[in-house]
C-alpha cells in the first residue's frame, strides 16, 4: 500500500513538473512571437525625441497618439503628403466587392461541382485546384495585358478582377469539399418538387452554408488586404492599396527618419485583418472543420 501512495506521488509530481516546463515553453515561445508586435506599438507611442534619447525596447515615458495621427493624415507617401487614410478607402473599396464576388462565384461553383454534377465535372475542379498553386508572378503578365484590353489598369476596378479571378480557386474549393457533405437527398427532393437550379441554391444549399462563407471571407479578406504585388503590379498613385502606401512611406526619406511614424502606419495597415480574427477565428477554425465528416 505504501508502495502505491509513493508511486502515485511521484506520478502526480512529474506529472506537474511536465505541465509546468510545457506552459513555461509555451511563454517563451507566445513572447517571441509577440515582442516584434509589442516594440511597433510601444514605438508608435513614443514621440521621436523619446526614441533617439532611449531604447527603442523601452516602454514610453510619455503615450502620445501623434504619431498615429500623423501618419493617417499627414506621412508623405510618396511626394503626396496625405497620410495614408486615402489609401485606407482604396483597400477597402478593393476588398469588399473582391470578397463578396469571389465568395458567391464559388459557392455557385461548388454548389454546381457536387450537386448538378456534368460530364467533365472532376476535369473542371481539378483545373481549378491546379490553379490555387500558380504563384502570383506567373500570372503579372497575362493578368497586365487584360487589364489593359479591358481599360482597367491602374485602377481599382482592374484590381478586385484580379483578386476575385484568383481567389476563385479556393473559394471554389472551400465550397465545394462543404458541400460534399450535404446529403444529395435534399436537392433531389427539391427538384422533383420542381425547384430549378437557382432555387435549390437561393433557398436550400445557401442557408446552411452560413460556416464555409465565413471561412471564405475572412480567408479572402486576409489575402486581399495583406497583397503587395498585385497592388504593386496593377494599381498607382492615388489608386494604390493601403500596403503599397505603407511602403511607400517607409522607403521615403524627406530629413529625418520618424520610426513612430512607420510603425503607427505599420500597424494601422494590420489592424483590419487582426480585428477580422480576434472577433471571428473561432468561426474560421468552425467553417473548416464543418465539412470534414460526411453526415
């Protein structure tokens, strides 16, 4: 008996001393990856006579939001001294309508890919499945002569073409793997009822996709928002996202280097994205494991 109280004493204390070297680990690796994002903020509220005096690591003696304000309204981008909240609304009336067709296009895809399915159907998801591995350079140059032809270059109506164009593939593809799962009884049943194509989608197929949509928007927003080279390639000037006038304004000098200023930009630039998964990655990790199990 003596034996057993030792052994399970020594059980629960390794036991304890294993889950305490785990989230001690855990720690250092959350603060590694977290003090690249502490160092922006805290030199975003630094004001620049604080950061030559001291370390760019240390804490503001004083939080100011000048820098903030500073780089909204007044940070040269360029040789345009506007700030970047032009450049803000030009990201948002990009991503928006980018999104919301890119979603509906695929889910009308997969919808069509599972549930009506035509000869050739595996032909046409395998080619848009090819299509989510082309490297974003491979398609400048196709992309860059439509645009033209069309009368879109350099504009924001040529760039939501571009992000919708290739987010198609993996809106399609998130679609499509959901709605496998759905039972093909449903769209059976509504079509003997004599409901066509369009109703089954409006009225059965899309009201119980609300998960995978919230997957494919927040997976679109993020890839739209964050893109450099696209907006780069086919967007100038005053029609330029809001990452390329970031680094616009990082790479330009005009006297001084103003650090609070490019960070205060830096993280204006991330703030979208990063509130799109603190309020809704649960959904995300939700939407995708929806469609995993099949009935």
């Amino acid at each position: 008996m003596a034996d057993i109280q030792t052994y399970s004493h020594d059980a629960g204390w390794k036991h304890t001393v294993l889950r305490g070297l785990l989230y001690l680990i855990l720690i250092l690796f959350a603060a590694y990856y977290l003090f690249p994002l502490i160092v922006m903020i805290s030199t975003s509220l630094k004001s620049l006579d604080e950061i030559r005096e001291g370390s760019l690591i240390s804490l503001p003696r004083v939080v100011t939001f000048d820098a903030w304000n500073y780089a909204w309204n007044e940070a040269c981008v360029g040789v345009e001294c506007t700030g970047i909240k032009i450049y803000f609304w030009n990201s948002v009336k990009m991503a928006i309508p980018a999104v919301l067709i890119s979603t509906f296009l695929g889910a009308i895809n997969g919808y069509a890919l599972t549930k009506w399915r035509f000869k050739g159907a595996n032909i046409v998801f395998a080619l848009l499945l090819f299509g989510c591995f082309i490297p974003f350079q491979v398609v400048l140059l196709p992309m860059s002569q439509v645009l033209g032809k069309l009368g879109l270059a350099s504009s924001t109506a040529g760039l939501v073409m571009v992000h919708v164009v290739y987010g198609l593939c993996f809106t399609t593809l998130f679609f499509r793997n959901y709605y496998v799962s759905i039972p093909d009884e449903l769209v059976k049943a509504a079509t003997i009822d004599g409901a066509g194509f369009f109703t089954i989608f409006w009225r059965i197929i899309l009201p119980i996709s609300t998960p995978i949509i919230v997957v494919s928007v927040i997976w679109q927003f993020t890839q739209i928002w964050n893109d450099f080279l696209f907006g780069a390639s086919f967007a100038s000037g005053a029609n330029a996202p809001m990452t390329v006038a970031l680094n616009n304004i990082v790479n330009t000098t005009t006297g001084v280097k103003q650090y609070n200023v490019d960070m205060a930009a830096a993280l204006l630039t991330g703030l979208p994205t990063l509130l799109v998964y603190v309020l809704a990655g649960k959904y995300f990790v939700r939407g995708l494991t929806a469609g995993s199990v099949k009935g």
